[in-house]
C-alpha cells in the first residue's frame, strides 16, 4: 500500500484496511487522527521499528526531546526540523510498507 492509499484510507475510512502489517496499522492510527491508538500500537512492535515509530509519533506531538531518546533507540538519526511530519510519515509508510 502506498503512502497516498493508507493515507486516503485514514481520512475516510473508520477502520484500518485489513492485511495491513502492525507498522502500517499505527502509521494508520496516526494519520486518521488516533494518536493514542497509534502510540499504544507502537510499544506493541519490537525495536528497532517500534522506536523509530514511537519517535515519530513523539515528533508530531512536539515532545522533541522524548522523540531525540526513541530516535536513538531506533538507531536512526533525528530528522531536521524542517522535514514535515507529513513527509516523515509519508518515508515511514515506504520503509515499512
């Protein structure tokens, strides 16, 4: 599923499209607005995608210091303040689709 797909899905749909893998599920969370079920989901996933997922979700809520630490346990560098989270999500959704 692309990006572009998973997110129109989010917008319109009430439930996550079925089949889709446990990161794409809390990146499905995130975008329809869910992001307690999104956070929730993530600690549900192994490191180091769960990190990598539970950073970006601490990102968009502007926690950038508790997003620096799951960076980090994620073993992936903290994305510059000028990627949108938009975009972050978008690379998330291609990494782990």
């Amino acid at each position: 599923m692309t990006a572009t797909e998973l997110a129109q899905s989010a917008q319109h749909d009430e439930q996550a499209p079925a089949g889709l893998n446990a990161a794409l599920h809390c990146l499905w969370f995130s975008k329809a607005g869910q992001w307690d079920a999104a956070h929730d989901a993530c600690q549900l996933i192994g490191e180091p995608v769960g990190a990598w997922l539970h950073a970006h979700l601490h990102r968009e809520e502007g926690d950038h210091g508790n997003a620096a630490y799951w960076y980090a346990r994620a073993r992936k560098p903290v994305p510059p303040r000028n990627l949108s989270i938009a975009d972050e999500w978008a690379q998330l959704v291609a990494a782990l689709a």
